[in-house]
C-alpha cells in the first residue's frame, strides 16, 4: 500500500511574526506550481500557532506544536493542553523530541501520555524516537528506538495506527551528519516490525526520517522502502530547501 508522503518542517525556537509571513508566503506560492501527492505540515513555537494559523488558511499546509502537556490542564505553568492546541486547528504535535527529552527530562513514560492527550483531542502525535551516538556506537539503537516506541504502544493501545513516528539519531540533528538512507531504512524497518505485532495496520503509520536532512539528500531517503517523509529542521527555515524536499518527496510517489 502507498503511503502519502509527509514532510513537516520544525521550525524549533526560530520565527517572528515578518518572518514567518515571509516564509509561508513563499511556501504557499511555491506549493502552487507543484503536482503530486504529499502532505505538508509545519510545527512553529507556541506564539505563532494563531498567527500561522491564519497565513496557512485556505492552502495544504497543515498546522503543527512542537510539544503539548500530559496534562489536561491546572496549575501546570508554561504548558499548553492539546484542547488549547486544537482551538487553533492543530492538525499534528511533535512529541519526544530528543531535544525535550534531553533538555527538559522527558522520560518515556511522560512522551507516551503527552501522545495519548494528542489523540484524544483529535490531533496526531509524531513521536519522536532516537539513538544518540554513544547509543549507536554501543550497538544499542535498535534496543533505545524499540524501548521509547515501546512506550507509546503500550499506553495508546488500538490507538497506535493513528499516530506517526519520527526516527531522529540525534547524533544527526543540526549536525550536517545524515544517516544513510540504509542507516534509516534498517531502523525503520525494525519500528514498522514492532508497530505490526502492536496493530494489523503497521502499513498505515507514516514513518518519517529526521536529522539533516536538505533538499541535496532528501530524495535518496525518500526511495527507501519504510521511509515515508521527513521532520525537517534548519532546512526547514529556507523555502526553497523546503520546497526541494517535498518535490522530492511527491517525485517518489509518481
Ligand atoms: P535538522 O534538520 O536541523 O538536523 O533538525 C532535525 C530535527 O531535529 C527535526 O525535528
């Protein structure tokens, strides 16, 4: 079964109001002279979410957070709740980024519940998963991808064919190092494994690669077989590199 591309852009903590006009201005003209199938989402800082919201409106962009509460809502300082996130027609929040795991202690367990409030509300969680380099030179990436997948299935059950998952070796992000498309496509087929003993519907999940990827080596990772779009950073933030990885990713599905 083909899967529709997914490429989401995460813009991290990158934007202003004139910026952000700018580039979705050239993102939404540059959509429009391309054909073929891909879904396009881009995940801003929690400011923007209204005012992206209105510059996407009416194009094939969809809105995406970078992180939402486990939490349904209180004394909880900082956060925001996916019915928040909804109220501004958030189609998609990314998380477990290794950066949130790293920077803000986000255990396993808090990634899965922060999945599971996503789902509820209505919006599709990426949950990111990923090795650091210590992990993959100790022969551990398979065992950390499986263990932090592991924990998001367990707690969202039948839920877990609605969900999409990122492989994100952190050693790669922002690196300008990129895993190979077989470095990427081994690990994704380990993920698309475990997510067919979890659920009959393994072949719905969109898996997507992440970590450097531009608009020179997107189109190799794009052919792998389980890789099915991309979460996109620094490229991100450039239109025209954007632009480039989604022509890629729509030229794999002509
Ligand atoms: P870079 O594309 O900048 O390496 O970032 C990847 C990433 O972390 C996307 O979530």
């Amino acid at each position: 079964m083909a899967r529709t591309k997914l490429i989401a852009g995460n813009w991290k903590m990158n934007g202003s109001l004139a910026a952000n006009e700018a580039l979705l201005g050239a993102l939404r003209a540059g959509l429009e002279g391309q054909q073929g199938a891909c879904t396009v989402a881009v995940a801003v800082p929690a400011p923007y979410l209204a005012q992206v919201q209105s510059l996407v409106a009416g194009s094939a962009i969809q809105l995406a957070a970078q992180d939402v509460s486990q939490h349904d809502g209180g004394a909880y300082t900082g956060e925001a709740s996916a019915t928040m996130l909804r109220e501004f027609g958030t189609r998609y929040v990314l998380v477990g980024h290794s950066e949130r795991r790293q920077y803000h202690g986000e255990s396993d367990a808090a990634v899965a519940a922060k999945a599971q409030k996503a789902l509820a509300a209505g919006i599709t969680p990426i949950v990111c998963v990923g090795e650091t380099l210590a992990e993959r030179e100790a022969g551990q990436t398979m065992d950390v991808v499986r263990r932090q997948l592991a924990a998001v299935v367990h707690t969202n059950g039948h839920c877990i064919s609605e969900i999409v998952v990122a492989y994100e070796p952190v050693w790669a992000i922002g690196t300008g190092r990129t895993a190979t498309p077989q470095q990427a496509q081994e690990v994704h087929a380990v993920l698309r494994a475990q997510l067919a003993a979890a659920t009959g519907q393994a072949d719905r999940v969109p898996l997507l690669y992440g970590g450097s990827m531009n608009a020179a080596n997107a189109a190799e990772l794009l052919a792998q077989a389980d890789i099915d779009g991309g979460l996109v950073g620094g490229a991100s933030l450039k239109a025209q590199d954007f632009l480039q990885i989604i022509a890629a990713a729509r030229a794999t599905q002509a």
